[in-house]
C-alpha cells in the first residue's frame, strides 16, 4: 500500500518538474485531467490484475468520460508518467510505458492489427510525444526519444533520435552535452510538444541538395560549351532564368547516380538517414 502512495506522490510531484504554471498539489489533483487519468490508472490496473476485467474496463469509461482520456486498464504504466492538457489521449492495451514519459494531447498509442497478442507501442523511459502525434504498431521509442507533434510513427526509434513528419523520420539525434545542462533539461521535460524551434527541415535539405547538383551540371556545361567554341563549334545559347535561392548542402552529403535515362539522388541528411529520389 505504501508503494501505491509513493507512486501517487510522484505522479503530482512530476508535474511541477514539467509544468511552470502548476502551484500547489491541490490544483494539480483538481485541476489536471492528465493527473486525474492516470491515477485512476493506477487503480484499474490493479483491479484488472486481479481478474475483474470489467469492473477495470467500466472505470476506465468512467475516467475517460471525467478527463477524455483513454487508458486500457491492461496498459503497463511506469512512474512519474505525465500527460499534459491530455484531452484526446489514447493508449491501447498492450502499450508498456518506462519511467518519466510525457505525453500531450492528442497523442495515440494505438495498433494497427486485429490479431491478439502484441500490438501497441513500448517507450521506454524519458519519452516525450508532442500533441497530435500518432505513434502506431508494436513498435519501440528507445529511451530520450522525441517525437514531434502531429507526427505518424510506424517505425522503431532509436536512442535520444527526434523524428517528425508523416511518416514520421529521424531529423535530429543525441549530441553530448554539458551534464548539468542534461540533468536540468531532464527536471523540465525539455522538448515540450517533442519539437524545437532548432530543428533541421529535411525536405529543404534535400531541395538544396539537388539545387546544388543542377548548379554544378550548369557550370560543366558552360565549360563544355565554352571548349566547342573554341574548336569552331556553333552553339545556339538559351537564356536562362535565374534561381536566386542559397544552397548549404555539402557536395559529400549527396550522392547521384544515373542509368539507363534514370537517375537517383542519395542525400545525407544530418548524418541520421538517407533519402532516395528518382527520376
């Protein structure tokens, strides 16, 4: 019993670690749908574990029609677990949940088969799903992953990676930082919503990157043009619009290849994944 309380303690303390407009216990308990859901949690699961399966399922009803929630009584939950506004939220049976994850509202933990056995998601622990975000399957968020918001992920995520997008994909992982700054970043649940305003754009990378392609081919081509001048080639110049857009993408992050009138462009983005274009 006493280990039910010291959860239910951790449970409302966690949310003044992640919420600078949380200001007393009281509040937080009356006022927090996100709170109130999982706490009631904590009881359905018991009783389920017990084998009063519809007793666990008819109060988790109750609990989703008090805070819009949704939580499978089944649902393995770990501690300090935070659900932020929370309305909307949907988590599935065979979800298993680690220590200090956030979620806000919106967020679905769901399957995508009918068949029994396994088939929501495993976060482990410091995952953080922004609002929106649909995370689908029997698929596992490593520990520190960051998924932003109104993202679909149907795909494994590694350790410390952020991934945005539908399908959602890797744009950003892990860099070493200072350890206080790490640990202070952890207190707040650093990357509300799963997204900062830092992040790298992929599709605008990889349009930059074929940017840069086009405008190394038009350079050969005036060299090559030039060279049949010189040998008394008659050339019949074309006047072309000019792009005024500035490229960053490394030569060594893109790679192309053409055969057979088909072309493919392999481009690096961020070091974390390629993207395959063709034509």
């Amino acid at each position: 019993m006493s280990a039910m309380f010291n959860r239910i303690r951790e449970d409302i303390k966690c949310v003044f670690d992640r919420d600078p407009s949380a200001r007393n216990s009281l509040e937080v308990i009356i006022a927090y749908p996100g709170v109130l859901a999982v706490l009631l949690h904590r009881l359905n699961h018991r009783i389920w574990g017990v084998g009063l399966q519809l007793v666990a399922r008819w109060l988790s009803t109750v609990g989703r029609l008090l805070t819009g929630i949704e939580i499978h009584p089944a649902a393995t939950i770990g501690r300090r677990f935070f659900i932020d506004h929370g309305m909307g939220v949907v988590i599935g049976e065979t979800t298993e949940i680690g220590d200090d994850c956030t979620l806000y509202h919106g967020v679905t933990l769901g399957g995508t088969s009918w068949d029994k056995g396994k088939r929501h998601p495993t976060l482990k622990d410091n995952v953080v799903i922004g609002a929106g975000a649909k995370v689908l399957g029997p698929i596992t968020l490593e520990s520190g992953a960051r998924v932003g918001s109104n993202s679909v992920v149907v795909k494994d995520v590694p350790e410390g990676a952020t991934v945005v997008g539908i399908p959602a994909r890797v744009i950003q992982r892990k860099r070493a930082i200072n350890p206080n700054v790490e640990e202070f970043a952890k207190k707040i649940g650093f990357d509300a919503y799963g997204a900062s305003s830092e992040m790298p754009d992929p599709v605008a990378n990889a349009i930059n990157c074929i940017l840069d392609h086009v405008h190394a081919m038009d350079s050969q081509m005036e060299e090559m043009c030039g060279a049949l001048k010189k040998i008394g080639g008659e050339i019949e110049g074309v006047d072309l619009p000019a792009l005024n857009i500035s490229c960053s993408i490394r030569q060594q992050d893109c790679d192309i290849n053409c055969k057979n009138d088909e072309c493919s462009v392999n481009i690096d983005i961020d070091n974390s994944q390629r993207v395959n274009l063709k034509k």
